[in-house]
C-alpha cells in the first residue's frame, strides 16, 4: 500500500484528539477507502455501524458499495438490505432509494 496521504495523516490525528466522533470516523474511513487500503476502511465503517447501527446511515451505503465494487455481492447485498431498512425507519428516503437502485443491480 502507498503511504498515507496527509489529508488522511490530519483526519487520523483529529480523531485521536477525539476518538469517539463519528464524523471523523467516517471521515478517516472513506479515507482509507480511496487510498485503496479497503479492508482498513470498511473495518472502520462496520465498527462505526455496530457503535450507532441506526445513525451511520451512510457508513451502510459506503459498505455496500465497497463490497459491491469488488464484486462481493452476497456482502454486497446484506449490507445493502440492512441499510435501506435502517434509512426508511429514520426517514432518510433519499438514501434508501440510492442504495435501492445499488441493490437492483446486483440482484
């Protein structure tokens, strides 16, 4: 893997001042996501799921894609469900239809 970019060095060193802010754990995650250091990424995002599994609405989609990219689509797919479920009961249609049009797709 390349090093890390100093965008991600500055996100990285925000987020230690404050561990627990899910803005910048979002943040550093898709970070690492378009460094191409995948696994690291999508372990952030599912921990920041199962820290606020009905908040990270986005961090279900950014899953999704992930999986979706590389062609894990039964991933894909679980991911995808469980955050249209989870962006209806909250009320965020704009993000369960992205992820709708996501999971058509690949079903």
């Amino acid at each position: 893997m390349a090093e890390k970019s100093a965008r991600r060095l500055k996100l990285e060193a925000s987020l230690a001042e404050d561990p627990g802010d899910p803005f910048l754990r979002y943040g550093v995650a898709m970070q690492c996501l378009r460094e191409g250091d995948v696994e690291e990424g999508r372990d952030r995002l599912r921990a920041l799921i199962a820290d606020r599994p009905d908040d990270q609405i986005p961090a279900y989609q950014q899953l999704g894609q992930s999986h979706a990219e590389a062609g894990e689509v039964e991933d894909a797919v679980s991911v995808l469900r469980t955050g249209i479920s989870k962006a209806r009961t909250r009320g965020d249609m704009h993000a369960a239809a992205e992820m709708q049009g996501l999971l058509d797709t690949l079903e």
